[in-house]
C-alpha cells in the first residue's frame, strides 16, 4: 500500500501545478451530454490530495474526500462555497447515510473486487480513472534498471482493460475516453532527485547514474525536472443502467 510522507505530498503538489491532466479530466466529466450541472454532493474516493476537485467545485455543493492517510487529507485545501469533508476512511468498508451524485476512483482497484459498494456509493453516476497498462516505465525506471525492479504481480493492477472487460460482460453502459497530458516531476535540486528515486523506486545515488541523469533528467533554469506523459483511461457510468 502507498504511503503518503509531507515531503512526497510537496512532489506530487508541485508536479500538479505543471499539468493539464486533472483539468482535462474533469472537463471531459462536465462535457458528457448526460451530465448536469447541478449535482449536490461528490465522493472523492481514495482521494490522496484531491487534485480534481477543484475543477469540479464550480458543479458541487459538497464533496467529502474518503482516504487512508491523514497528511494527504490534510493537504486538501477549501474551497470557497463548498462544505468539503476530508475522511480518513477505507472507502470499500465505508457506509455513508445517503450516496453521492458522482463518484470518482482514481487509480484505486476496486471495480473487479468491490463493484457492489462502489455502486452503493452513488445514486447517479460513477467516474473511473484507470492506468492503461499494468506495468508503465515511469521516468525510463523499468528500462534503465530491469533487474533490480521487483515485478508487478499479475492481476495486481486493474487496467483500463480489465474495467472494459468487466463493464461489457455485465452489460453497463459507459462513456470512456483516453487521456494523455504531460506529466514531469519538478524537483529543487539533485539532492531531492536523489530522495525522491530512493523514496518511489529504491534507488540509491550510485544507481542514478551520469548515463541515466544525462538520457532523463533535464535542467531547467531554476529547477530539475524529470519528464513523463501520463496515459490513462477515463469510465463515466450513469447508473440508470447499471445492473445491481
């Protein structure tokens, strides 16, 4: 299970800042013709920090964030005219007094395990985000160091793939599309280089070698920064119908 530390929170809030994914995200959720624009509460599920809700707070009057981790809830900053509620909770054991209008899971397994308290959950629509492969070279990690990358177990990671598969063989009706946004790391110097490596992937200095800084690593004026092109598959389910 990830951790989340203050120091990984300050990296992924400042990666947030230099991509359009989240906004393009959220944009495709408001344009989908069955949408309306009035909904009354959200559920941000496994919500981490919450970097769409912002963009999504202009068509919400509440939004409760359900997550493990209490510095990540911590992060979540409020929003003006929004009753935001930060929920240090296991989403798939939660059982709120009345379900959301829209439900968002990012990233989190739990359509193949959990569909029955995912769709408990919501009242109108449900909006998934998953990864299009199992195992994704993030940062050249898996092509620079293939030995000394543990392998991702099978199954372990539910792919845009096996959401289609399981939509399809239980005849749910979905809107899905592919997003595709640019999505690096900054980092202030190479001593947060080094700890960001050893804190996501188990390297050591003498493992990022000048080889691997020079073919991934880029010096920008003031900063180092290491580029990525995040690629994930976007579900938006409106549960008129979905089967039970």
């Amino acid at each position: 299970m990830f951790v989340w530390t203050k120091e990984s929170i300050c990296w992924f809030q400042d990666a947030t800042k230099m991509t359009s994914y989240y906004k393009d995200l959220a944009s495709w959720i408001l344009c989908q013709p069955d949408y309306p624009l009035n909904l009354q509460t959200l559920y941000d599920l496994g919500s981490g920090i919450s970097p769409v809700t912002p963009y999504l707070t202009p068509f919400v009057r509440h939004v409760v964030a359900v997550d493990l981790s209490s510095d990540a809830l911590g992060a979540i900053p409020s929003y003006q005219g929004i009753n935001l509620v930060r929920l240090q909770k296991d989403w798939t054991i939660w059982r709120p007094e009345r379900p959301a209008d829209l439900v968002l899971l990012s990233y989190c397994n739990g359509i193949l395990q959990q569909w029955n308290q995912l769709r408990s959950l919501s009242q109108r629509y449900i909006a998934i985000v998953s990864p299009l492969h199992e195992k994704e070279d993030t940062f050249g990690v898996r092509e620079w160091f293939p030995h000394q990358m543990a392998p991702t177990p099978p199954g372990n990671r539910e792919t845009a793939q096996d959401v289609e598969a399981f939509l399809q063989k239980y005849s749910i009706s979905y809107s899905t599309t592919k997003i595709s946004a640019a999505f690096g790391q900054p980092l202030q110097d190479l001593s947060a280089f080094y700890r960001f490596m050893a804190f996501y992937f188990d390297l050591s200095p003498e493992d990022l070698t000048q080889g691997y800084q020079q073919k991934y690593l880029q010096k920008e004026n003031d900063y180092y920064l290491l580029p990525h092109q995040k690629e994930s598959q976007l579900f938006f389910i409106p549960l008129q119908s979905a089967c039970e």
